[in-house]
C-alpha cells in the first residue's frame, strides 16, 4: 500500500466517524466539473485535446500525484491525477498567478477567460456567497477547508455492466471522499481547490 492510499484510507475512516448532523451537504456535481473538464471522467489526452498541449509534472510535496497547469495574465488552471484515479483527473485548482506549484504552465486558449466551475465558483467570488454554495467550513486555518464522505450506491447497471465486462460484480456501495480549500484576499476568493477520491 502506497502512502498515498494510506493516507486516504486513514482520511476516509477518520471521516466516516464524525457525526452528520455538523456538516454541510457535500457539493453538487456541477462543482467537479470546469472547462468540460470533469473530475473522474476527463484524462490527461481529453484535456489536451480541449486546452491545447501540456505535460505532466510531479511535485515533491505530494508523492504520488501528477499536475498539468495551464495559465493566463489573470487566473491559472492546475489539474491533478491521483495514483487511485485510474488515469483521470482527481481534482483541479484555480488561483490567482504567481501561486506556487513547482510545475511548468503552459498557456490557457485564448478564447478562455473567467474560470468558473459549471456550478458558479470562480475568483472574486465574496466570502457569504462561497458559504452560501458550500456552508461554513470545517476550519478556517490557514485557508479555509471542506471534508465529506459519502457512501454512493452502485447502480444495478454498473453491477451488471462489471460483471459483463469480466471484473468482480461490486459492493452494493463505494466510498467518496471529497476535500475542498480556499482562499480569500480582501473577502473575494482567490484561490479554490476540489478534490473527489474514490475507494471501492
């Protein structure tokens, strides 16, 4: 086991016995997705092919997890790939320039501007109304954070479709363990990361 996997499997039980009733519900779907790139379904070619030629880096911070990083004047665009995501982007960032990632970025197309996930989050976004789509966060210290585990059921179509496709037939559920980070500057949002990791 990677220290990566330990780290989630520690992450993921350690969430599973906090109490519910605490938390805010865990962000839509619309929030895994930005530039039609989704977070468990968009890999690394489907994101060339969409924002043009980039290249893979690894950051000595984060063993086990590779980034792609696309950048303009205004905002800069970082995607992870994460040794459990099966080759598909685990998660993305959106900051201001000049944020740190220890990795080469290349250029954003042109016609892109004013990131924003398909559920509205985008920089400048003020601090209520970042509460107003997520709830008030877990902590606030240094950068305000997020943590959710959810058990999703499988479909009996995704049972069925394994088992058709010669792979052991599932659980009846799966763990999901979904981080969110930001930070403010003068109350706007200056820098948002998600993240949704999946344990079968």
């Amino acid at each position: 086991m990677t220290a990566l996997s330990r780290t989630l499997l520690v992450f993921l039980l350690l969430q599973l016995s906090q109490p519910w009733a605490e938390k805010p519900n865990p962000p839509s779907d619309s929030h895994f997705s930005i530039l039609d790139v989704t977070i468990g379904k968009t890999n690394f070619q489907a994101i060339q092919d969409k924002l043009g030629p980039a290249k893979k880096c690894h950051s000595k911070r984060h063993d086990g997890v590779e980034f792609v990083g696309y950048a303009n004047a205004n905002e800069e665009l970082v995607f992870e790939f994460g040794e459990i995501g099966g080759g598909d982007v685990t998660g993305f960032s959106v900051s201001l320039p000049g944020r740190t990632t220890g990795c080469p970025l290349s250029p954003l197309p042109q016609r892109v501007s004013h990131l924003a996930t398909k559920g509205g989050v985008r920089l400048g976004l003020a601090q209520q109304e970042f509460v107003g789509i997520f709830g008030p966060p877990a902590s606030k210290t240094p950068s305000w954070t997020y943590d959710w585990t959810v058990e999703p059921k499988y479909t009996e179509q995704e049972k069925k479709d394994a088992a058709s496709a010669g792979h052991p037939v599932p659980a009846d559920t799966y763990v999901v363990g979904i981080t969110i980070e930001a930070d403010f500057r003068n109350g706007k949002l200056s820098y948002f990361y998600i993240c949704r990791l999946e344990s079968t």
